[in-house]
C-alpha cells in the first residue's frame, strides 16, 4: 500500500523529468535554428575551396549566393521538421531512455555543425 507522500513524490519526480525534457527540447530547438547558417556557411566555404576563383563579385561568388539562396528553404525544413518530429516523439516516450538517446544525438548533430563551422 502507498501513502499519499510516496504519490506526491512520485508526481514531483515526473514533473522534474517533464520541465527537464520541454527545457532540452527548447534548447535543441534554439541551437538548430542558430545552427542554420553556420551550416550554410560551411557549405558556401566547401564550395569556394573546390570550385572558387579570386575574382571579386565575379561568376563565382554570384554561384554562391545562389546556391546560398537555394539552400536556405531545404535545410530550413529540415531543422523545422527535425524539431516538430523531436516534440512528437519526446511527447510520447517522456523519460524513457531512447528520449534521452535522442536529445544525445541532437545536440551532438548541432555541436558537430558548430565545430564544423569553426574549424572549415
């Protein structure tokens, strides 16, 4: 038999587990949405490497910024979908380990972007 202080713990637990989860998922949702042109910029700096000239304003740069552009709405829905699907799935399996996995694998994409970004 439980008694009441068992429950109220019990509920405060699950309460601490649920702020925890909205408070990463908020962060992950921030640090994708910051993550975005980092990532862009990367890209931009890969292509300049393989294919740039040293022209200034020439056929290139003008190359860049459209595919910049191009990019821009693809990788926007990606991050969008990746946040509105990591709500969906943190929403069913709250606490369980794979939710944690999960926010792991996240972060560790967008850190991987921001590294990337800092050493290309």
């Amino acid at each position: 038999m439980t008694n009441r202080n068992d429950l109220k713990t019990e509920g405060r637990a699950k309460l601490s587990v649920q702020v925890t989860a909205l408070m990463l998922w908020i962060a992950t949702a921030a640090l994708g949405f910051l993550a975005l042109p980092r990532a862009l910029d990367v890209l931009l700096r890969l292509y300049a490497g393989f294919w740039g000239d040293y022209g200034f304003y020439g056929r290139t740069y003008r190359t860049a910024v459209v595919l910049r552009q191009l990019l821009v709405l693809p990788l926007s829905m990606i991050v969008i979908a990746a946040i509105v699907g990591g709500a969906e799935y943190h929403y069913r399996h709250i606490g369980e380990p794979a939710s944690w996995r999960f926010f792991a694998q996240t972060l560790g994409a967008e850190l991987a972007i921001f590294l990337m970004a800092t050493f290309i």
